[in-house]
C-alpha cells in the first residue's frame, strides 16, 4: 500500500500507519487520492451537471490569517535611565547628569547580559554621551586651569620683577 491510496470505498485513506478518514475533521476537505479538495468541489466533479442533478454550492466563509503575536523582551531600566541623564546632561545638570550616565549605563550592561533584557544600545548611547560630556568638562577645566595658571605665572614673574 503507498501513502495516500483510497480505499475501495473511498472513504478512507492509507496515512503510511493506519487507514484514517478520507473526510476533514471539520467536513470542509475531502481526500481525494493525490490532494485535499473542497467538499463543494468533490460534489462537482462525482454529480456535475452531467448527472442532471442541480448542484448548489454553498460560499464558503472568508478565512482571515490568525493573529500573530510577537514577543519583545523588556528594556532594562537603567539602560533608559543612562540615555535620559546622557541627553541631560547636556543641558540641565551637566556634571552630574554625565556621571549618573556613566553609572547606570555601565549598570545596565551588566544586567542585560545576565537577564538578556533589551536595551543594549540606549545603554551603549548614554554610556557615550556620559563619557564625551565629562570629556568635555574636562578639557573645559583642564583650559581654565592653564589661563588662570599662567597668568597667576605671569603676575607672580611681574610682581618679583618689581621688587
């Protein structure tokens, strides 16, 4: 016996283990030896209007595609919170803000890669922010302390000059 091979009766179907029913569980699909056919159409082909018997086919329903639901992992909260205080930073707190960027950024990649949370680039763009605004104070700090140094060097040159 193959697979798929009526029997005599065409009402059943060898499946490869077991004869199984040549009709669908719910009455729509008929097996007809080699596919699956509408009932409707089964109808057609054995009646037909050959036959002389009427054939009323019933419309099926429209058959919409089942909703499909994806699942995102959740974002890590610190990793928001670094990219909120990175952004901050910039423009109401800025030591601060840059610092708190820096700690919770690297917080946040810690726990991603344990939990597996998303997240990992508002982590990754706070921790910059946080970073290229302390950079920035820096170099900011770094300039005043040369001025202010060089010219208490230069007062200090000029006030031993005149004694």
């Amino acid at each position: 016996m193959s697979v798929g091979q009526l029997s005599p009766d065409r009402n059943q179907y060898w499946d490869g283990q077991k004869w199984t029913s040549a009709l669908s569980t719910d009455g729509r699909w008929r097996w007809d030896g080699a596919k699956w056919a509408s009932v409707a159409s089964v109808a057609i082909q054995q009646l037909g209007p050959a036959a002389g018997y009427p054939v009323a086919v019933q419309p099926q329903p429209m058959q919409y595609p089942s909703a499909v639901m994806l699942y995102r992992s959740p974002t890590n909260s610190l990793a928001v919170a670094s990219l909120v205080f990175g952004i901050v930073s910039w423009f109401l707190c800025p030591l601060v803000g840059g610092v708190v960027a820096i700690v919770c950024g690297h917080m946040a990649h810690g726990q991603i890669k344990t939990t597996g949370e998303g997240g990992a680039g508002m982590a990754t763009a706070g921790l910059v922010l946080g970073y290229i605004h302390l950079a920035g104070w820096a170099v900011f700090a770094l300039f005043w302390l040369l001025v202010f140094g060089g010219l208490a060097a230069i007062l200090a040159a000029a006030g031993a000059s005149n004694h």
